[in-house]
C-alpha cells in the first residue's frame, strides 16, 4: 500500500496524468475490496460493543429490580 502511495506521489510529481488516475483509482477499488474482504470482521467489532451494552444493561435492570422486590417496594410479578 505504501508502495502504491509513493508511485502515485512520484507520478503527481512528474505530471504522469494517467499514471496517478490509474494509481489513484487502485487505492479506492483496494480500500472497497479491503471492506469486502474484511466485512465479517468489521460486522463482529460493530456487533461487540453493542452486545457487551446489552449485557450491562439487563445486568444493571436486574439488580434493580431484585433490590425493590427485597425493599418490598416494586411491583408484585402476578397481580392479586
């Protein structure tokens, strides 16, 4: 990748119009396919974070819960 990135430097440098279009064209498609390639992965870092939110969240509702119904302050699970 950096090697591409030199070339499309050097290319600028030297007015190598179509060179630096073709290079410039390769970083976008590599940076699509790197996506592609990479998408069950980056779905599983989205997902985590929000799964691990999740899990604390029941975690904290149930605590709460479970230290009213000790108090004898929360709401009865059946009515009667």
């Amino acid at each position: 990748m950096l090697l591409i990135v030199v070339a499309m430097w050097l290319a600028y440098q030297f007015n190598l119009h179509a060179l630096d279009f073709l290079l410039s064209r390769a970083v976008e498609l590599g940076f699509l396919a790197l996506v592609i390639i990479f998408q069950p992965e980056i779905r599983g870092d989205v997902k985590e974070p929000r799964r691990q939110a999740l899990m604390v969240f029941e975690r904290g509702c149930g605590d709460v819960q479970h230290h009213l119904f000790e108090r004898g302050t929360g709401l009865p699970s059946s009515p009667r």
